[in-house]
C-alpha cells in the first residue's frame, strides 16, 4: 500500500483511540488497559492469547467464547509447524484421542475415472522421511481445548472490545468489522462455489489414507482420515463445488447424498455413508491491502483467504501466530509493541509464504475449472508426471508440513 494511504490508516487508528479515553468512563477504561488485544475468538485469536500471554504480557479477550455446538462437523487439516505451536501452548496433548488421526498417505486423482489410465499422484510420509503428512484435527474439539487453555492462563482476561492495549490483534474471520472501521482494503475475488462439509463412513478401514478428487468444473472432493463417528472407518468431507450444486448437496436426501458420493469418488474408499449434519459456506480469494500499521495488525481469515483445496487454511493462520510471536519476543526493550516498524517486520515474514498459496491454489482452482478434453487431458498428464519427480514431490510435502 501506498505511504500516503498507510498513513491515513494509521491517522484514523490513533484518532479513535484519543476519541475513547475523552470522558471519564473512557478513562477508567484505559487505566484497566492491557498490552495486547484480541479481537476474534476463533483457533487464531485463541492460540495468539496464549502464545503472547506465555511472554508475559497482558493480553485482553475482546470477544466471549462461543458456546460448542452438536452439529460442527469441520474437521482441520494441520501440518507439522501447527501441531508444534499447539505442543508449545500446551493444547494439543490435551486433545481427546479419538479427536485426532493422522495422515500418512495421500493420493490426488484427476478427472478420471478408474477405466482410464494417468491422472494419479501419491504422497507417502515414509517415502517423504516424515512421520506423518498431516493430523486431521476435530475442529469443536480443538475450540474446546484452547477455550480451557484459555480460562487457565493468568495472564489472559474477557474485557470490553474497547479496551485501551498498546497492540489490537484482528482475527476476526473474513468479515472483520474492525477491519473494515480501519479502511484497509479488503475485495474477496469469489469463485461461485462453496464448500460443503461433513461427516462420512466407510465399510472398510481407511488405514490413514487421505484422498482427493478433482473434477471437472473446478470441483474439489476431499476425504479426511478420521476416528469419529466411527474409529477408524470415518471422514471429514470437504466437497467444494458450484453454489447451485452445493446447494443441492445440502439439501438433498441422505440417500441421494450417498450416491452422489460413491458415484464422485468411484468406490476408492469404500462404500460411503452419511454420518452428520451438512454445513457449507462461500469460497473467495482475498488479501488485505496491508496486514499491519501502528498499532494494529490483521491475522488469519482477517487478513488473507484461500481456497481449501491444499487444507491450509488454519495453517496459514497458525502460521501468522507463530510469525508474530516472534516479532514481538525478538523486539528491542524500549520498542514499544504497537510500534509500525516493528509490525512491519511481521508483515514481511508473511508476505511469501501467504501470497504462494493463494497464487498456487488460485491456479489449481482455475486450471480444473476448464472443462475442454485438451485441459483434460493436460492436466493429468500433469499429475502422472509430477508423480515421477521425488525430488519436487519432496519439496511440496515440506513446503505443506511447514518446514
């Protein structure tokens, strides 16, 4: 963004801040201030409270915790950096064990079907050197062990979302409000799809096999290897797919829900069945103009969106967390926390890796949007090949796993 319009933004921040502590309720208001606030209650602002509240500071909650619901059948797909900052924050071996389940293989089909040949790339974490690709995470779950994480934590308390901080950290989700009072741009590109998840089962084990399909017309169908509802023979579906075909999935009987299922995914990971409530929501790429000025600061959703078909999501936004954290403990003593210069340095550890994967699943999404037999065919003979090449093979899973 542009020095002039930076400083505009950062002109109305330091305004509404003189604006709050000019009466006297404002005033006590501020003498009750804290070093940093969190605005946004989701994984993101939850592991940030406590990765900056385990420094010491004072961290404020500017929004009450969500009450679990029955129905959340999101599941997340982390990588090996996010499962190291929740090891960090002393969340993730309090997790249930049938909460988690790893991913030790993969494999990617093209728009193929079983009696054509090509279109098929595998990972394997043995092949790759890892132990795992990936842990598939409940996400009501996950909510539920920071929540306490959060209750526990000395240094981490519920105040009004006016609350005077030296830092206010936006993890709002894509529609921060706070976002848009500050002006900064924010214009979602949308794809006209929408994700639909649930929870599915199978008639036969699914060994830790994560598996995915692209489809013509840009679908996107993910199975995620799971222990609930059923140990073992359970997944997280993630169906992206044009609204109005979205919209039939939702509302369509269980029974017709389950053929279209097998139908999409040929019968490769058995016979699949309903097993949860179906939610679904919008997909759009997005990036806000600037992600930090003095004072604030935009993490997660707030500050960039990609599509889920790489499952990065909260790994991106985990991967804020971790990138900010690290600013603010390697800051000189007499910086002060809020200070442009030094956010801007969390600013540009994020700018590459963030940028990289809206770019690379911007491209994935609009490459199997075409629907011609010459894309077709370009593209899993694209897969074939790429599945021969260990060595970028290599490079992607570390790329994925956050190394």
């Amino acid at each position: 963004m542009p020095t002039a319009e930076r400083s505009i933004l950062d002109g109305r921040y330091a305004s509404a801040l003189r604006r709050e502590v000019s009466t006297p309720a404002a005033y006590n208001r501020a003498m009750q201030s804290v070093d940093v606030l969190v605005k946004g209650r989701g994984a993101v602002g939850s592991s940030l409270a406590l990765s900056l509240a385990a420094q010491g500071l004072s961290v404020g909650m500017a929004d009450a915790p969500e009450a679990p619901r029955a129905d959340d059948v999101r599941t997340y797909a982390l990588n090996a950096a996010s499962v190291a900052l929740l090891t960090e924050l002393k969340v993730w071996d309090g997790l249930p064990a049938d909460a988690v389940s790893p991913v030790y293989d993969m494999v990617v089909t093209g728009d193929t079907s079983p009696e054509q040949a090509g279109g098929r790339l595998s990972f394997s974490a043995w092949q790759q050197g890892v132990r795992e690709l990936a842990v598939i995470v409940d996400a009501a779950a996950l909510d539920a062990q920071l929540a306490t994480a959060l209750r526990f934590s000395p240094h981490i308390r519920q105040v009004p979302p006016d609350t005077a901080a030296a830092l206010t950290a936006l993890c709002e989700g894509r529609s921060s409000s706070a976002r848009a009072a500050l002006g900064v741009p924010f214009e979602p590109k949308a794809y006209g799809h929408a994700a639909v998840a649930t929870r599915v089962t199978s008639d036969r084990p699914h060994q830790g096999v994560a598996r995915q399909w692209f489809g013509t017309g840009g679908e996107v169908l993910a199975l995620l290897p799971f222990e609930r509802p059923m140990p073992a023979q359970s997944y997280g579906l993630v169906w992206s797919c044009p609204d109005s075909r979205a919209q039939a999935l939702l509302t369509m009987p269980p029974a017709e829900f389950d053929r279209e299922l097998n139908a999409a995914t040929y019968g490769a990971a058995g016979a699949l069945s309903l097993a949860g409530a179906r939610a679904s929501w919008p997909l759009a790429l997005a990036r806000a103009g600037v992600v930090s000025g003095s004072g604030w600061v935009l993490l997660g959703d707030a500050a960039h969106l990609v599509h889920p078909l790489a499952g990065q999501g909260l790994n991106l936004g985990l991967g804020d967390v971790s990138a900010l954290s690290d600013v603010i403990a390697a800051r000189e003593p007499w910086r002060p926390l809020g200070d442009e210069r030094l956010l801007r340095r969390y600013a540009r550890a994020r700018l590459a890796p963030t940028l990289a994967m809206g770019e690379l699943t911007d491209a994935l999404q609009r490459l199997f949007a075409q629907s011609s037999p010459a894309a077709r065919s370009l593209r899993n003979r694209g897969l074939d090949a790429l599945d021969q090449l260990t060595p970028v093979k290599r490079w992607l899973t570390q790329r994925a796993l956050g190394l």
